[in-house]
C-alpha cells in the first residue's frame, strides 16, 4: 500500500498546502492511504514523477527558480543510487554506499517527497493519480528513466530474479558483484548488449572494461565474452578498443543480438542461432521509455521514446506535460544522466517561465561522459550543442587522445559536482 512518510512531509509542511497534504491524507494515523484529492492545490503546483537524475534536479531546479511555486516529488525509492560509477562497484573499485545519497538536500529546498509510484497520469483533467487518490498539477515533468522490454529476450521475463541486467543501479548491482566473485577462476562471464537506442551508450562496455580488470586480477584464467547486438561499439569505439588490448581474457563479438536465455542449461542463444555457454551472464534487456510515460500515452509512434519539443521538454502529444531524461527521444544527445541533469534544468527554467506567463529562454543542454578502463584511469567524450530553428543540434564532439588518470580525477570532480547538482 502507498504509504505517506509522517515525517518527510512534516519537514515540508510549512505551508497551507502541505498541511493540507498532511490533513488529507490522514498523516496522523499510521498507514494512510491515499484517496480522492489527497492534497487539494492552493496555489501553483508542479508535480514532478521520478525523483532520478532528471526529475530530482527539475524539481530543486523550479523551486530555485520561483519559491512561490509548490513542487511534489512522486519517487518510490527512499534513496538515490546513482547509476554512473556504478560499473566500478563490479570491480571491487567503489562500493554502492559511496553512490547512494538521501533526498535531503530537495527537502531543504521545499521540495515536498512523496514515496509513492505514480500509476496513472489524466493530462485532461491535469492529474495524477495516486494510489487509490491524485495529485492537481499546473504542470507536470515526467521522468521515469528506462523499462526493460523482457518479452524480446525469449526465457527472459520469467527468469529476471536470476539473470540480472544491473542496469538501475542498486541491489542488482550489489548481486552480480557477487557472482562475479563467486565464479570459479577458469569460468566464463557474459556480457549482453542490446541494441539502440539504450541508456548509456558507453556503459557497456566500461562494465566490459571492469569486470575484465577483476577477472585479469583475481581470476586471470577466467574469460569475458561480450556479445554485442550491434555492429560495433556504440560509443567512444576507437578508445574502449585500445583499452581492450590490455585485457586479453575480453573477447569482443559484433552483431550477436541474444534473442533467448535458459538458467537452467546456462547458456543464451544469438539470433544467429549460436549457442553460448555461461557461468555468470549479465543480459542488459532491450529498452523503451519507463512505463508510466508509455501509459500516459507520452511515446511517439516507435511506442518506446517521447518526443517532447526541444525548448520547454513539453510533450508532442499532451499539453502542459513536460518529459525530461532517458525517456526522451528526438534531440541528438544521448541518454545519460548528464544530460538528464541538463534537461531538468532547462526544463525547470521553461516551467518557471511558462507559469509566470513568460516566453522561455532557449537553452542547449551539454554532455560530459566519462568511462573507467580500468582502477585507475578513465576516458571521455564531450559534446556540445546549440538550439538553431527550434531545434537541439550538435556542435561538436570531442574525445580524449587516450586513457588516463587525470581524466578519472576529472571524472570524480564530475560527479562529485553533479550529485551535488541534483540532490545538494
Ligand atoms: C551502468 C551505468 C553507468 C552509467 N554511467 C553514466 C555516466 O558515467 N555518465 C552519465 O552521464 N550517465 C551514465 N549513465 C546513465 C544515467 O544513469 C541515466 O542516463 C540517468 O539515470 C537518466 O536519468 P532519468 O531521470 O531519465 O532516469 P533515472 O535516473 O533512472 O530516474 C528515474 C526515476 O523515476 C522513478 N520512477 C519510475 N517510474 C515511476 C513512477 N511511476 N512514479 C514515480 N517514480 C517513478 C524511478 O524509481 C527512478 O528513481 C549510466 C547508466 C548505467 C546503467
């Protein structure tokens, strides 16, 4: 049942309408549930649903922006993981306490938390429904992140407690951490990479590159197969493949999309009909937009992405909803929490605008993103964009001349300052 947190609100309940909230609600009993108008608006509400990399930051971002506006944070997670280093965790290099962080800093900045999933949104009616009750909004910001699409990996859907993607950063990555320990030296791990478009196009083969580095190191007859739906590495191809010569136990193979999983043989099969045998797989499913996004009707017509205007992040399809993060599609930026980050700002600044009956600025968002070859060294492609004709387009793209471990000092300074950014 969703259940109200007494003393999350308490802490943001200085105004009428979080009192409200509290009254509604029944915040008083123990375990409220959440019915009809549970917190009626009395001013100008944004609620914002998916407190990750770009709703978190959109959410502190409006309340920066204009203070007068009420901002609610629909988030089921009560914690924060973040999902860039969390490759590392695989390696033994990081633990998952070091990228895991509260949601206190939003809460310092207004931002009123609701540890609750949202499970429909009604854009006519500009609600969102919680719960058994819902939430009024003047504007809405969706940013759900990812949903894995199980039913394209045959065998898959019923076996996702056991093959694990560890592509939302959390227990699952703390899981196949774990195996990959519990493998005997001499076994073979698998890696799976699904086709674009997926949320970070590098990230897969920095997790080749760390569990490469640990088998190299602590169970050096052991072997890393990747098998790669498609036809080369998506991204940064030229550095990961030098990275790779350090790394003889990798053995990289191009247009192998696994089309099907068995747990109990231990083996997937590709589309081209091989067989391949594991110890420990890590299968990273197909993806669309999170599923909230895909219901509210938000998707285009590929039925996985959102196509939102490239100014105001304002959905092609519903008015006064907004979509921000790895459930976008249609701007020439990649799906990571860099520019998720971005968006939520931009995003935020065009609400502010919009609610006060301002005409937003244009504002091109920018992507850094770093991968770790190994313990110690990183390397990093930065783009560039500006807004011409309405639209994002890319300026340039810049890659480091190679590995190296000032760019994974760089690295650290980065999400040291975008943590910060998004929950400080
Ligand atoms: C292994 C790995 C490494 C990565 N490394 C990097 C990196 O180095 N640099 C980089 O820039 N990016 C990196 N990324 C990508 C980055 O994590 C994502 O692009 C980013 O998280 C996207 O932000 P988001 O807000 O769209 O989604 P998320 O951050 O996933 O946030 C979505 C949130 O929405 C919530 N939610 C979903 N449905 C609902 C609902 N119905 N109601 C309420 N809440 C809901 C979820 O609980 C979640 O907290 C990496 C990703 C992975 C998997």
């Amino acid at each position: 049942m969703t259940r109200l947190t007494r003393r999350e609100f308490l802490r943001t309940s200085g105004r009428s309408a979080g009192l409200g909230l509290l009254a509604a609600a029944g915040v008083a009993g123990c375990a409220p549930a959440l019915k009809g108008d549970f917190a009626p608006k009395t001013g100008r509400r944004v609620v914002v649903i998916g407190g990750g990399w770009g709703g978190a930051t959109a959410a502190k971002y409006v309340r920066l922006g204009d203070p007068s506006i009420e901002v609610v944070l629909l988030e089921p997670n009560r914690r924060f993981v973040s999902c860039p280093f969390s490759n590392l965790v695989l390696s033994g290099v990081r633990s998952i306490d070091s990228l895991t962080f509260g949601y206190g800093g939003l809460r310092g900045h207004g931002v009123r938390i609701l540890h609750a999933s949202a499970s429909a949104v009604e854009p006519d009616a500009r609600r969102v429904r919680v719960g058994e009750g819902y939430l009024q909004y003047d504007r809405l910001i969706v940013s759900p992140g990812v949903e894995f699409q199980w039913e394209q990996v045959d065998g898959l859907a019923a076996a996702r407690d056991r093959v694990l993607h560890a592509w939302k950063a959390g227990p699952q990555t703390v899981d196949l951490a774990r195996q990959l320990e519990a493998m005997p030296d001499g076994g073979v791990f698998v890696l799976t990479v699904p086709p674009v478009a997926y949320r970070c196009p590098p990230g897969p083969y920095e997790r080749a590159c760390q569990v490469a580095f640990y088998l190299k190191t602590k169970k050096p007859r052991s072997k890393l197969l990747v098998l790669d739906a498609n036809a080369n590495v998506v991204s940064k191809a030229g550095l990961f493949r030098a990275a790779w010569k350090d790394y003889p136990n990798l053995e990289y193979r191009a247009s192998n999309k696994v089309v099907k999983v068995d747990p109990s043989t231990r083996e997937v099969t590709t589309e081209l009909g091989d067989r391949v045998k594991y110890d420990v797989v890590n299968l990273i499913p197909p993806q669309r937009a999170g599923t909230i996004a895909v219901q509210a009707d938000l998707v285009g017509a590929d039925k996985r992405w959102c196509e939102v205007n490239h100014l105001t992040y304002e959905s092609a399809k519903h008015a006064n909803v907004h979509v921000v993060g790895d459930s976008t599609i249609g701007l020439p930026v990649p799906k990571s929490g860099n520019i998720a980050n971005a968006m939520g700002k931009i995003c935020a600044v065009a609400v502010v605008h919009l609610l006060n009956g301002k005409e937003p600025p244009p504002m091109a968002p920018g992507n850094t993103c770093y991968s770790w070859v190994n313990d110690r060294e990183a390397i990093a492609v930065v783009n560039a964009y500006k807004v011409e004709g309405g639209k994002v387009v890319q300026i340039e793209q810049k890659l480091t001349p190679g590995q190296s471990a000032e760019w994974a000092q760089n690295a650290v300074g980065w999400a040291t300052g975008i943590w910060q950014d998004i929950l400080g």
